[in-house]
C-alpha cells in the first residue's frame, strides 16, 4: 500500500459533463457545445485546437483563456486549493489541463512567453503526464 506524502492535498477529481462530452462525441460544433455548457473547458479547449490548427493564434488564446478559467472555477469548486494534483488519468479533468495546454500554446504564439512558462509549471504541478499528453515536454 502506497501513502502519499501526507501533506500533500488529496487529488483533485472534477465530476463528468455527460451532456457536454455527449455532445462532443457526436460531432457536435464546440461553439454550439461551450454556448450550451459554459462552465465545460473541453468545449473550449476544442475550440482553442482548431483555432491553433487553422493559425489563429489569438482566437486560440481567448478560446484557451477562457477554458482556463472555467476549469479553475469547476477545480475550486471541487476543493482544489491552487496547488496540488489534478490527475491527468481523470477523463474529466482533461478539459482544464488541455485548456492549459492549449493557453500555453497560444501564448507562445503571441510572445507571452512568461505566461507559457507559467502554465507548463501549473501543468507540470499538477501532473507531469499532462505535459506529455499536451506535446508540451
């Protein structure tokens, strides 16, 4: 039996959107999913996926931000403290860390490399796999 660093907060789990990820899965546009369910950082991370891909780098970071700070609200919500793991292993915790990916991402594009730096720390903080996953390391 494992027992983790006992000052270490407990795993941050966000519950599942089924509607939201529903929707994604059949196809569904991500605008028309995010305008359906504001709060789900999938929604907005794929948006920030395509805007990157056809190089709109700064809709990429207004998407990206946003799911950012939709998934921090649904984190805190769910007792995260601002520090601590938020695993990558979660399904529904991957919408926020690509959101933070993808803010990463964009804010390189744009020259923000200090606020790059930032969220692969935050990423990195809160699980290094999510780098890996995200193509940031």
């Amino acid at each position: 039996m494992t027992h983790g660093n006992l000052l270490e907060p407990p795993e941050t789990l966000l519950p599942e959107n089924k509607a939201g990820q529903a929707e994604l899965d059949a196809g569904t546009d991500p605008a028309v999913v995010a305008a359906d369910h504001p709060t789900f950082s999938a929604a907005w991370a794929r948006l920030a996926e395509s805007a990157l891909a056809a190089g709109e780098s700064v809709a990429a970071y207004a998407y990206a931000r946003t799911g950012y700070h939709r998934g921090l609200d649904a984190l805190r919500k769910s007792g995260w403290k601002g520090f601590g793991p938020v695993p990558w292993s979660h399904e529904p915790n991957q919408g926020v860390l690509r959101a933070i990916a993808l803010l990463a991402k964009a804010s390189k594009a744009i020259g923000e490399d200090d606020e790059y730096e930032r969220c692969r720390q935050l990423l990195a903080d809160s699980d290094p796999a999510s780098l890996t996953a995200s193509g940031l390391e």
